[in-house]
C-alpha cells in the first residue's frame, strides 16, 4: 500500500517538474525570438548617425542583457530545486524501504 502511495507521489512530482521545465523552455525560446525581432526592426529604423538612436540601442541592449542572465538564472534555480526534489523523493523511498524491515 505505502508503495502505490510513494509511486503515486513520485509521478506526480516528476510531472510536475516536467511541465515546469517545459514551461520554462517555451518562455525562453519566446523571448529569444521577439527579442531578436525587435533588435532586427530597431536596426532596420536606427539612424545611426542620430546618437540619440545609439544611445538608445546601448540602453535596450543593456537591458535585454539583464533579462537574459535573469532568464538564465531562473533556469539554474529550477534545474536546483528540481533536484532536491528528486532527492527528497529517493530519501523518502529508502526511510520507507528501511521502516518495512
């Protein structure tokens, strides 16, 4: 019975996870594609000799960048937690296994 129950937890957890990697993968590749689409549109209308238009290309591209390490490090942050998870599945599994004997 204990067993069907962790088994049962385990697919749900590991669902879980599933769909939050899943979910993340779709929201970077996304932003990857309007980002680009904005960057290719800005140059295609940038004045380049206006400094005002490189100033505000240098500003954009700053900020795009800040996005993409916070897109990154969520991603690490959920890869993590997604680990610990699993783990404390395993842990769970072996307390059960060893209050069985």
């Amino acid at each position: 019975m204990a067993e069907n129950r962790l088994n049962e937890i385990r697919g749900k957890a590991l669902d879980r996870v599933e769909k939050s990697e899943r979910n993340l993968k779709l929201g970077i590749i996304a932003f990857l594609i309007l980002d680009t689409a904005f960057f290719i549109v800005f140059l295609l209308v940038m004045d380049f000799s206006n400094k005002l238009h490189v100033l505000i290309f240098m500003a954009s591209g700053g900020f795009y960048m800040l996005l993409l390490i916070g897109l990154i490090v969520l991603g690490l942050l959920i890869r993590r937690d997604t680990q610990l998870l699993l783990r404390a599945i395993d842990l769970l599994e072996d307390r059960l296994t060893e209050s069985r004997r």
